[in-house]
C-alpha cells in the first residue's frame, strides 16, 4: 500500500501511473453482472460502430480489447474465471450490428458466424487479455492467502481431525500404513 505522500512503506517511489489506477473505481461484479456489462457495453460500441463507423470491425476489435480488461478487473475474486469465458460471448453479441447479412435470420446468422470467424483474432485477444488478467489477480489473491496463513501459524484443526479418524496425509492409511501416520510404540 502507498502512504499519501507516493511512497511505498518500504521508501519506494510509487509510479504516478499506478497513482492514478488506484483512483479509479473499482466495482465487484458477479460473473453474472460482468458477464452482462461486457454484453451490453459491447452491444452498444456495436451499435455506435454501425451508426458512426459504418460497422468498422477493427474499430470494433480496439474497442473490445479495454472492455475485456474491465471486465477481467472488475469482476469479484471469485468469480474470476467467469472473465474469460463471458468476454467471447460479449463479443458474439456485439458484433450482430456491424455484421451485416440480409435475407432475414439465416442470413443475418451466416453473417454472425462469417464475422466471427473472420475476426477471430479480436476474439483471441480480448480473451487472452481477460484470461491474462484474471490469472494475475488469482495469483495475487493465493499469495494473499498464503501470507496470512504464514502469519498467523498453521491450523491444528484439521491435523488432530485427520489424526483422530485415522487417516494421514494421503487419506486412508497415509504414509505411515494402515494405521495413518508414524506408528506408535506400545506402553508397558
């Protein structure tokens, strides 16, 4: 975390870039909702791109790229794999204006399915942004997780639970044999 004055409390200096994203909002949406933003914002840049553009699809494909950021950042922690898996079907749904076709659904449908694969390559790197960002934050959070686990010692819960059951660390017998664990010496 930054102190007020840019620095880290190591005494580092903070990137004014990094100043300026920490000031941005940062909402938590559920796969759902994310799902939805990414759909609905990509259907109206579809939209606006038919209307202003006439339908450019690099247009469209720069656009899609910071919505697939977004919706990679803004997504709650634990639904980050819904990131990369809502951010093609945005795409999907925002590309039925500027895809042209006629000759009523199936054309508009051949049309879908030829823009899709014509500009694959958008598709492909939206996601890998959204995958790419997500793993990021995944990874973070498990070094997160891993450090408060680290301060606060082990949890001896789970260990005497395993010990009194009779089962070690791989289950039924453990390392130890049948009888989970090291073997104990009889008293007497």
């Amino acid at each position: 975390m930054a102190k007020a004055g840019g620095r880290t409390p190591g005494g580092r200096p903070v990137p004014p870039v990094v100043l300026a994203l920490r000031r941005l909002p940062s909402p938590r949406l559920t796969g759902l909702g994310a799902g939805l933003f990414a759909a609905a914002v990509m259907l109206t840049l579809g939209f606006l791109d038919r209307l202003l553009l006439d339908g450019s699809p690099v247009a469209y494909g720069l656009l899609f790229l910071p919505v697939s950021a977004l919706t990679a950042l803004w997504v709650r922690t634990a639904d980050l794999v819904t990131a990369p898996i809502g951010v093609p079907i945005a795409f999907a749904v925002g590309v039925v204006p500027i895809a042209g076709g006629s000759g009523g659904l199936g054309g508009q449908a051949m049309a879908v399915v030829t823009a899709l694969a014509v500009h694959a390559g958008w598709l492909y790197g939206g996601t890998l942004v959204a995958g790419l960002i997500a793993s990021v934050r995944k990874v973070r959070e498990m070094g997160r997780r891993q450090a408060v686990r680290t301060a606060t010692g082990p949890d001896p819960a789970p260990a005497s639970a395993a010990g009194a059951a009779g089962e070690g660390p791989r289950g039924r017998g453990g390392a130890g044999g049948a009888g989970g664990g090291p073997r104990r010496r009889p008293v007497g």
